[in-house]
C-alpha cells in the first residue's frame, strides 16, 4: 500500500493489496476492499463503503453529503459494490433520511464528470457517459447505457438494457429494453445490439418488437394497450418486467417517436 501524502481518518478499515495514490484523502467510516486502486486526489468521505477491485480515478469525490436542503445531518452511507470503474472528477453523494445510503452495484463505469446525486440506486453492468448529471433519487436497473451529457429529472427509473442517447432529457421513466432519443425523448426502437451481445435470440428481440409496437406505435390508450398484451403474449420473464414496469411507474413513461 503506497501512503505517500495521504490523509487517512479514524476508523478506516483498507483491504488487501490496495493502492492508493498521492494527495488523497480519505474520512472517517470508510471500508476499502481488497485490490482496489485509488488514484490521485481522490477524495472519500464518511460513510463510504467500496468493494474490491475498483478503479478510482484522479479527483473523484465519493460520499459527499447530499445537495438537499431537507438533509440533516443524519447517518448515511454511499455503498459501491466490486469492479467498478469510477473515472476523474466523478461525484458521487450519499444518501439522506429517505433512504439512507446511495446504491452503485457491481461491473459499472462511471465516466468522467458524471454527477450521481443522495439516494440513487444503480445496478450491474451500466455505463454512465461523461458529464451525465443525476438527481436525487433516481434508479438505473442492470445492463442500462446512458450516453454522455444526460440530464436526469429526479425519481425517473430507468428500465434495464436500455441505451439512452448523448444529450437526453430524462424527465419521463424509461421501460427496459428500448432505445431513447430525441427531444423530446421518445421510443426510436428497441436496444437491439445492446440484447444481442447479452444472447437475447432473434425469435425474443421479435417478441419484444411486438409488445412496443402496441405501447408506442398503435396509438392505445396505456391501460388498454398493457391488457391486450397480457392477453395475446404468453407469459414470459420479459413480457412481465414490461407490464409491472409501465404499471408501477409513478412519472410516466417517454412517448413513442412522431416519426
């Protein structure tokens, strides 16, 4: 372990085999572990736990309180999971009183600049583009692609395998599977490469094709289009997170394309 100009805070338990690099400070609370490299300048605040094998790249800020006049003070955490990929000047916020700690899973990128505001919760296998700005509370579910200089309205919920277009913005939920562009942003079509590489077969990318057809391009209203789904597709593990998604969604969902 390289501690050269570090500052390292009480109670501050550090993993095997990490690296962690000049001029980096790291608070009180803190777990680190196992073979995670911390670059240059990081700094990591109270609260934070990060997994093993994580890259934290130079001038990252992680566990920042909330930029959220209802916070507190209160005990909160930021969690990261394992192999993680946290890129320069990414800042990260812990949680506040709703829900107590800010969520990043396993095997994400985190590209440089992005902003992840108190309380969000991301899943496995995202990529998060440059400069993309998150509000508090909002959830990104597995597999999802959000390209660079997003914007991201608060409480949004952004469905899994999903790919969102560089400059979007997100004031509406997004369902899994699709492809987000356009502005306003609308549904241009399904995340067809995205559910290849992820060995999606053609015969279920068809179905999928089907079940949007009805939502965005038959001009249904939402309630009568999720019925006649349940009634034409056969029950299936996708079909499913499509029909609860819609159904729970609490700001709506995109519109489909104009064109």
């Amino acid at each position: 372990m390289n501690l050269k100009n570090v500052i390292i805070g009480r109670k501050v338990n550090i993993g095997k085999n990490v690296h962690i690099g000049n001029f980096t400070t790291i608070e009180n609370d803190v777990i680190i572990g196992d073979n995670t490299w911390i670059g240059n300048n990081v700094t990591i605040l109270d609260g934070c736990r990060i997994g093993s094998n994580c890259q934290i790249h130079s001038g990252a800020v992680l566990g920042g309180i909330p930029q959220d006049l209802k916070f507190n003070g209160e005990y909160t955490l930021l969690e990261i999971g394992n192999h993680n990929s946290i890129r320069e000047f990414v800042t990260i916020n812990r949680g506040t009183a709703s829900k107590l700690k800010t969520i990043i899973g396993d095997y994400n990128l985190i590209m440089s600049n992005a902003h992840i505001g108190h309380d969000c919760s991301i899943g496995n296998n995202c990529i998060i583009g440059f400069s993309v700005g998150m509000a508090g509370e909002v959830t990104v579910e597995d597999y999802t692609n959000i390209s660079g200089l997003s914007a991201i309205h608060q409480f949004s919920v952004i469905g899994r395998h999903s790919m969102v277009s560089g400059m979007s913005r997100i004031v509406k939920d997004i369902p899994p599977f699709i492809m987000a562009a356009r502005e306003p942003l609308s549904y241009v079509g399904l995340n067809v490469v995205g559910l290849k590489r992820r060995g999606f077969t053609m015969d279920k990318i068809e179905e999928l094709k089907d079940i949007y057809r009805i939502i965005f391009q038959e001009k249904r209203n939402t309630t009568l289009a999720l019925n006649l789904i349940e009634d034409q597709f056969e029950q299936s593990k996708e079909r499913d997170l499509i029909l609860d998604f819609i159904r729970e969604s609490k700001r709506g969902i995109l519109k489909g394309s104009v064109s």
